[in-house]
C-alpha cells in the first residue's frame, strides 16, 4: 500500500513541516553519505568539483508531451520536452514559462563506488550509457527514455504522460538491476524561468517528498499575467511510495552528486537548487510524479504531485491517450504518408497541436526550445529561445493545420493574431510573448502580409466569415493598409537581419493584399479591394527588376536571377552587405538564398519563369549539400547562425549549417514543375525531410551539412543543437504531404493564382509630381489616364472621379505628418479578379495645422 502524505503549512505559510535529514537517515539503505563511501576521495572530489553557472540544456529535443485539451474549460496546463536521458524545460502554467532544467536519474553502485547519470549531459566525452527517447507509440505524444551502460548489467526505462487531470507530469519508472544498485531521481529546477533564486525544501510528514518555488523579488520577475502580477511558481516532487531519502541541495552539492554520486543530507537549499530522492534500491518499479501549482503554493504543486503519483499509471496514461487518440481522429491523413511517413505526419502534426498555449489560445510558439541551450545562463527572469510567436512562424504552422483538418486551431492561430499581435494602425511586432506583449518589434513586412492571406482561406476554403470569428474586416483593413503604404520594402527580411527588397517579403505582401481585396469585394468595400488589388499588381510587375541581377558577378553567370535581397531597387549595382551573425561582407549578387520560390508557392510566378528557373540552377550550385538523408539547403551563404566547425554550442558567431525546411519549399516547386529530376522529387523530399527527424519523429531547424566528425558527435545529415522540434519544419513536412495529394501546393491562394496566372491589359497613368513638403490642405491630385475612373486615396479617405477628355484633377485631404497618396486607375469589369488596374504612389509630408 502506498503511503499517504501529510502535507502542513509553517507558521511562516512557506515550506513544510517535518523536514528530513535527521542523522538516523543519512545512512538509510546503506547510501553512500559522502564521496569518500561512494569511492571518491573527498579531499579530491572537493579540490575538482567547480560551482558551474546554471545554464539550459540544448535545443535538442527528441520529443514533447502535454494534453490536446485546449478548448477544455480545466485544461492541464504542463508541458514536457525530452532530450537524451532527461526530461527538459517542463512548462507550466503557459508553454513560454519553463520551470525546471533538467529532471533525470542517477544510478549509483554503493560497492563499487561507480555513478551513471541518464542524461547526456556532454557530448563531448564517452560516459559509457546508451540512451535513447521513443515514441511508445503513435496514437499519442507518449515518450519511452531507456538508459543502461554498455559495459555493465542495469536498465532504466520511463514512460512519461501529463495528466489530464492536473497539472502534473507523470513517469512510469522501472529498473532492472542488482540489490546494490539505487536509483536517485535529479531535478534542476528554474522556477518561473530563473534558476538562480528559487528555494528547494524536503517535505512531507515523513520528510519524502520534494518542493521548490520561485524565491525572486517581483520586482525582477519577467513573465507576467494578463493582470500584470508575475508568475511565481511551484512545483512539488513525489514518487509513487515515497522517497526513502531526499535532500534539496544547494549549487555545489546538487553538482557534486551528479559528478560523483556523494549525498548530502540537506533539508533546504535556496538559489540554485537540485531536489533528489531516491526512488528504487535494486529491480523494481515506482511512479514518479511533477506537480506545479502557482502563487508559490508549494503545498498545492506537493499535493499536486502525490496525488499524480499514487493514482494508477496504467488509468493515467489510457486518458492521455485517449485524449491524443480523440484529436488524431478528426485529421485528414493524406494518401502520400504510410507506413514511417504516416507515424511522422501524426507527430508532426500532434507536435503542431501541443505547442499551442491553453490561455492564450492560438498561440503556438516558434520551438518549445533553448538553441544551443547548454551556453544559455539560466540565471536571471528573462526570456529564452524560441519561446515566442512570431506571425510567419505561426502562419506556416496555420498553412499545416488547416490542411490536415484541424481548421479550429487554424482559426484560432489567426484570432490570437489580430486580438494579441495587431496594434491600431495595423502593425505586427516581429515576435511576442504568448500574452501579446512585444519582445522585439522590429518591422518585417511578410509577418502583417501573412494574416491576410490567413484570414482568406479561412473564408474561401472553409466559410468561415467575420461573424464566426472574434476579428473583422477593419482589422484585415487595418494590416492591408498598412502593408499597402509601407512596403514593398522590408525593414528585416524573413530572416530578420537585413532591409530592403527581398523576393520572399514581396511575395507575401502581393498575396496578402490580393487576399484582403476579396475580403473586402465580399464586405462591399470595393475601393479598398481595387486599390490593394492594384497595389500588389504594380509589385508583381517589378518584383524581378528591383530583386534579380541581370549582370551577376564572376561567381554567378546564369542571368538574371534572384538575389537574397536589394537595398534600394538596383540588383545590378554591387552593394556591400555586411552580413549578420559574424558573416562576411559580399556584394548583394553573390547572396543566394531560395527565398524567391514563396514568388511560386504564393502563385505570383509560374515555376517554369525564366528567371525563376536560373535562379534555382544558382541555389542548387551555391547552397546545395546532399546529405545521406537527401538533399538539403542553406539559408543563404554566408550564414553564420550555426555551431562553429568544432561543433560546440552557437553564441555570436559560427557558420549556419542545413535547414530542413526549405527541402520541404523545394517539394511544393517541384510540384508545379512539369518533369521533376528523381533526387528532387516531391516524393523523395518528403521522405528526405522524415529522414532529417531524430528517434523521437522531431524535426530540427538545422541538420549538420559535413562528414568531417566533430567532438561534439554531430552527423552528415542528422540534427544540431539547435531548436528541435522547429514548428515550421513539422508544418512544412505536413504541408508537402498535403500537397503530395493535391498536386500542387496547399498553400498557395485561389485568388492569388487566378490574379497573376494570366497578363491582363492596364490602363496608362500618369500623375503629376506632388510636393513633398505641403502648407496646403486639401492637395490637388491631377491625372492623366485612358480609364474611365480613378480612385485618389490619402490616409483614410478615398475619392473616386470620372475621367473627362483623359484627365481628371482630385482633391484630397491631408493630416498628420506623413501621407501616401495612392491613384488607382480603374477599368472595372465587374468581377475583381477581372479589372484592369494602374497604379501611382507618391508621399507628401504635410506641415499644416
């Protein structure tokens, strides 16, 4: 029988009573109590052992677990990833909030004075454990971690869920094992994001269970709630029957234990602080149990855990299946996954459902990840990683969820975006934390282009309409205006470093404004609809004159084509660009990224366009590596966010290594090619893309691109230390299996492909030079043109005006500082797709009252 606890408040309201380490139990099971007992000289162990700085773990994670219960009104708020040997960053009460580092175990032979850890912690050194982190099946996000040495007779094996019930996760533990072999359950916890300011306790009326909580002044705290009060969380370490020792220890005896299995009986540690509890002595097999609970309310996560613990694994894993099982039901699976393809389709898209936040519903983070984690401090509050929604990141994951049938989470995807991202002006920041609250705010123009087309399919493809959703047609307004004033030029390109004309951002504005003129043809708001339809025609027209070379340079002969960006429209002029992440300075030509290929999946181009077709035979020659898992690309060269040649963790600089997205980009062209070479094959790309997954089905942002060894062990073709899972690589990999299906590309929209597939006749227009600088108001617009009408818009007002004789002068108002002055001449046929349009834009700075 199990025992029950008795969990009780101090005086102070803080901690438990009860505490252990009482010298009767220092001894207890014949453990070890120093380094001397475990085999290690003290004096030495002392002399070697360093106070290391508490720092994440990589960004190598080989899976993800929490509840597919997102619409619940009581969903279970944890969310666990896993790396080799450990648990990693358990997120509570929000996906962006870790809360611990790393949860792993410690086998430990008392005879022999010999110690392994289950988790990898340095890959650089042989430690003699093989590991492993699998899928236990695919009907759900359930993990298997197996531990055992290569050289000795023991094995570890856990089974971890998250309760549907409470906030808890749960391990099922077994080991085989002699009797003088034990097995310590390590927690490095990072309460609320920091792990330099917590306090760890031994608690329980019998001293065996586990608790910490967040000991930072508010005042420092950094993730907040929607009330403004910080987060300050707790969580509570229990096993199924109990801990028969356990100690919260400090920095340096949390370090000492893990090195060298030396124990110190310690009842409370603060600041940085590891929990440890032994769980078995020889075979046998125990739940292990999390629990969190929030306003430091240690006793809350403590019970939490115990009752986690003492229920039933067998009853708590069903549930948390049975709640995967439930979700994978309603998808559609496309006819081009079976067998392996068809086991990571269902991860990637689970994936894509888990790293939604349950309080603020749709806002699914970048990566439930720290890149490069183990040089990553963990000290201060702060904000990591990739634990943040940026609009494009989210746009890629929507592409994938409406595709695979999940339109809810789609729909939801986008009314976080226009509820939580979107200002009054229209603006999108580049990211956000999952409460909408600005991290960076720089200005990338395809992230207030992508909602646009969001909200069209939406409409188009699954009638949602404006009535069914918490947004309307003045927040599309709102982003298409100002897309349309204030592109086609980018502050920072997709790959947030650079500003200018890039192929990619325009691509996504001509799609966004040609998706937000349907919506608004259909909202009766036709002039809107003509001068944005107007606006992305005037920039699918000169997208290849400002962004494709026509002289290229010594290294790249195959003109014109696509370079990765230009500053200022002339891609023949040979500007410097300094590139980021320590990159080296190139002349604009010679910076060969794919990004041209959104030109094509977005419908503005057609795959056999000349200049497409050049520009991908110079990506092909230029940032093209065939891995053994397939061929794969490059961001661009030059890149330098990636591991250095040794392998070890990125900083500042390093060199960027293969990104499996664009293996997947690279599929959904191919499918608009009429004959596809074997080795770039949609088919193949999918497979390629499933074959950069870790053991786990996880799908990383990079995969290393050389034979040559590293001592950090990284393979040809296999993933880094950087952000895995990556959101975007499991949506594009569920993407191209949809389009695979379809035969040509999901995401492109139907009005964008109808727009551009045919040349249309435009009318000529010609608008006299304005001032830039004005006292008067209103202005006088006089136009030339052989349309029947214009439409003449400044700030919020728009005129429209027959044509007299091919002339017509309009009169508009001006306020505030700033104004784009936007003519459109209009040959309206009735249906939108249909008209016959031009464009002029000229900007005017009023210095009027």
């Amino acid at each position: 029988m199990r025992r029950r606890r008795e969990f009780m408040r101090t005086a102070a309201g803080v901690g438990f009573a009860g505490l252990a380490g009482c010298p009767g139990r220092s001894g207890d099971g014949g453990t070890p109590t120093d380094a001397t007992e475990a085999g290690t000289d003290a004096t030495t162990t002392d002399a070697r052992i360093e106070a290391v700085p508490p720092r994440w773990t990589t960004g190598k994670k080989y899976g993800v677990a929490t509840v597919p219960d997102h619409e619940s009104e009581a969903p279970s708020r944890v969310w666990a990833t896993f790396t080799a040997g450990a648990v990693t960053e358990v997120r509570f009460p929000r996906v962006d909030l870790m809360n611990l580092r790393t949860l792993e175990f410690l086998v430990v032979d008392a005879d022999a004075g010999q110690t392994w850890r289950t988790h990898d912690a340095d890959r650089t050194t042989d430690d003699g454990v093989e590991r492993s982190t699998t899928l236990a099946t695919d009907e759900g996000l359930l993990y298997e971690q197996t531990a055992s040495p290569t050289d000795g007779d023991w094995s570890l094996t856990v089974e971890w869920v998250t309760d549907p019930e409470r906030d808890a996760l749960v391990g099922d533990v077994t080991f085989d094992g002699t009797d003088s072999l034990e097995v310590y359950a390590v927690a490095r916890t990072a309460c609320s994001q920091s792990a330099g300011a917590d306090v760890g306790r031994v608690a329980g009326a019998d001293g065996d269970a586990l608790v910490a909580w967040d000991g930072t002044d508010n005042d420092n705290q950094h993730v907040v709630r929607a009330d403004g009060e910080p987060y300050a969380v707790a969580m509570g370490l229990a096993c199924g029957d109990g801990f028969d020792r356990a100690s919260a220890l400090s920095a340096d005896d949390g370090q000492r234990l893990l090195e060298t299995g030396a124990w110190t009986d310690s009842d409370g540690a603060e600041d940085v602080v590891t929990l440890a509890g032994r769980v078995l002595s020889g075979s046998g097999e125990t739940t292990l149990a999390l629990g969190f609970a929030s306003e430091r309310d240690d006793r809350a996560a403590a019970e939490t855990a115990a009752a986690a613990a003492e229920i039933d694994f067998a009853a708590t894993r069903t549930a948390y299946l049975d709640a995967w099982r439930d979700y994978l039901a309603e998808l559609d699976v496309p006819d081009s996954v079976s067998g392996a393809l068809l086991t990571q389709y269902r991860v990637a898209a689970m994936t894509l459902a888990a790293v939604e936040d349950k309080t603020y519903l749709g806002a699914g983070i970048a990566s439930p990840s720290v890149p490069w984690g183990a040089a990553v401090g963990a000290t201060p509050p702060s904000d990591y990683g990739y634990n943040f929604v940026w609009a494009r990141d989210l746009y890629q994951s929507f592409t994938a969820l409406r595709a695979m049938g999940d339109v809810a989470g789609a729909r939801r995807a986008l009314e976080y975006v226009f509820e939580y991202q979107q200002d009054d002006s229209g603006f999108l920041p580049q990211n956000t934390f999952v409460d909408g609250r600005t991290r960076w705010g720089g200005e990338q123009m395809d992230e207030i282009a992508f909602p646009l087309v969001m909200a069209y399919q939406l409409a188009d493809r699954h009638g949602v309409a404006f009535e069914d959703v918490n947004y309307d047609f003045e927040n599309v307004r709102a982003s298409a205006n100002y897309v349309a004033n204030s592109g086609p030029a980018t502050d920072q390109e997709r790959w947030e470093e650079e500003s200018g004309y890039s192929p990619s951002t325009i691509a996504a504005e001509i799609a966004g404004l040609t998706a937000a003129a349907s919506l608004a043809a259909d909202a009766g708001e036709r002039d809107d609809a003509l001068r944005w339809l107007a606006t992305a025609d005037d920039w699918a027209r000169n997208v290849e004159e400002w962004c494709a070379t026509t002289t290229g340079t010594e290294e790249h002969t195959t003109t014109p084509y696509y370079i990765r960006v230009d500053d200022d429209t002339d891609p023949d002029d040979g500007a410097d660009r300094d590139l980021a992440n320590g990159g080296p300075t190139l002349d604009e030509r010679n910076v060969i990224d794919a990004g041209f290929l959104e030109l094509v999946r977005l419908g503005v181009v057609p795959a056999d366009d000349p200049t497409v077709e050049n520009s991908v035979a110079v990506v092909d020659d230029t940032i093209r590596v065939d891995t053994p898992n397939g061929p794969a690309w490059y961001r661009y060269n030059g890149d330098g966010y990636g591991e250095p040649e040794s392998g070890e963790p990125w900083t500042s600089e390093g060199q960027g290594r293969l990104w499996p997205i664009f293996t997947g980009e690279r599929g959904e062209y191919e499918l608009r090619r009429a004959d596809s070479p074997d080795d770039v094959a949609p088919e193949a790309l999918l497979e390629a893309m499933a074959n950069f997954a870790n053991e786990g089905r996880m799908i990383p942002e990079q995969v290393w691109d050389r034979e040559d060894p590293t001592e950090y062990g990284w393979a040809f073709g296999e993933g880094t230390g950087s952000a895995t899972p990556l959101s975007w690589s499991m949506a594009q990999f569920v993407r191209l299996a949809h389009g695979i299906d379809a035969g040509e590309p999901v995401e492109t929209p139907a009005i964008v492909a109808e727009r551009f597939g045919t040349e249309r006749p435009r009318p000529s227009l010609s608008v006299a030079d304005l001032p830039t600088t004005t006292e008067d108001e209103p202005i006088t617009v006089e136009v030339e043109t052989d349309a029947p009408e214009v439409l003449v818009h400044a700030d919020e007002t728009t005129r429209r005006a027959a044509v007299s004789d091919g002339s017509v002068a309009v009169d508009v108002p001006l306020s505030g500082i700033r104004t784009t002055i936007t003519v459109v001449a209009v040959e309206d046929t009735g249906e939108l797709v249909e008209a016959s349009l031009a464009v002029d834009r000229q900007t005017v700075t009023y210095t009027g009252d």
